[in-house]
C-alpha cells in the first residue's frame, strides 16, 4: 500500500500565485483564510488546503474546488461522500505545508520548524517515552536538537492517525529512530509503519495504521495551478 507525502514550501510561492491558490478552495476555506489575523498564518491555510484539493483531483476525476470535508470529534478532518475509500491528512506551520494521502488505511502527518526555541529535554522529561528520554540523553547540542523534532514529529504525526490528537497522552507509545518505528505501551497489536524526513530547517513525519510504502517530494506552486 503506498502512501504520497507531498510539500510546498511557501518561501517558493510567488506574490502572484497567492490569488489562484485561494481559488483552488471553496468559499467557506477562503472566507476561513481572511480571518486569520497573520498574513503568515493565513498563507499557511491557504497552501494547504490547495495543495490537499489538488492532489485529491490528481486520483479522481473532480475539480479541486468540489471536495466537501467533515471534521470528527477531535478535530481530524475526513472526507465526505469519497468516490473512493481517500485518507487524508495535512499539517502547517509558518513557511511549510504538507499533506498525506492514501486508500483504505489511517494516517497521519506533521511537519515542524526545528530552528525554533526548544527546551528539550525538559519538554522530553514531561511528555515523552522513558525510551525516548534516553535516546535524547545519549546526544547532545545539535545532535540532540535535530532528534527531539525527529521524535516530536513522529509522536504528532501518530496522535493524528489516531484521530485522538493531543487528547492521547504523548507518553502511551514510543518512537525508535533509525529507522523509524512505532511501539504502543498498552500492548496493541496493531503494526504500524512510520517515515521520516528533513528538508533545510524542516522535519517531516508520517504515521500509518498498517505497513505501507512512503513516497515523500517536494512540489511547486506553479504545478498546482
């Protein structure tokens, strides 16, 4: 089963594409986006969610604007009346998108500046796994920076495949590095698979609910459009 990870990073997105970006959503999306107070944030909704309804008209047959989402409990967007069995997931944060789709089995992804203020092993000691408090320990200064957002990429990217989001305890299951790999502490026997990778400041991380092939590339503005 394979999984597309797909990103744009909003430093390559000209002033000029901004305008048909916001044209690839509905109008609920970008009367959403004019709301937020940041241009910075604002942008980050936009990217997103255009770069979501494009990939999702690049397996069916639908104009990009037509795609109608529903949102569960927690706050996990999905996909209303799908010709097909689409999963989906997306993350922003300031500068970078990314999203996630696959068929059939639960995802999640998230996507995290690692050039941002971090006190990591304190935040370590509070949320994390023992065997990922030790990992951490083992390194230090840049070393130990670059695996604190490796870990707390993954742990996001987990919580979102779930569908609980930051409602289940980050400490309820562990990450392994190298390669990645997801252990739930409660026992679960459910196998799943986990990818991870940097682009310049950037981490990214995907989590699946079954064993699957991650294909991850950055994309461009202008081939959305």
């Amino acid at each position: 089963m394979d999984v597309a990870v797909r990103a744009l990073n909003l430093a390559g997105v000209a002033p000029a594409q901004w305008a048909a970006l916001a044209e690839l959503l509905n109008d609920e999306e970008r009367a959403r986006a004019e709301r937020f107070a940041f241009e910075e944030d604002r942008q980050a909704y936009v990217a997103a969610h255009g770069l979501l309804r494009v990939e999702l008209s690049r397996r069916v047959d639908l104009p990009p604007q037509e795609w109608r989402f529903g949102v569960r409990a927690h706050g996990k967007p999905y996909l209303l009346d799908p010709p097909r069995d689409l999963r989906f997931n997306m993350s922003h944060t300031r500068g970078m998108v990314a999203v996630a789709l696959a068929e059939g089995v639960e995802i999640g992804v998230d996507v995290e500046p690692s050039d941002r203020r971090a006190e990591s092993m304190k935040l370590a000691k509070r949320f994390f796994a023992p065997e990922e408090v030790a990992l951490l320990a083992a390194v230090e200064g840049e070393a130990r920076r670059d695996m604190f957002f490796a870990i707390w990429t993954l742990k996001e990217a987990v919580v979102k495949a779930t569908g609980q989001g930051l409602s289940r305890a980050l400490d309820s299951f562990a990450i392994s590095l190298d390669p990645p790999r997801v252990t739930m502490r409660d026992g679960s026997a459910l196998e799943w698979s986990a990818a991870h990778w940097r682009s310049g400041s950037f981490h990214f991380a995907l989590a699946a609910q079954a064993p699957v092939r991650a294909d991850f590339s950055e994309v461009q503005a202008s081939a959305l459009l």
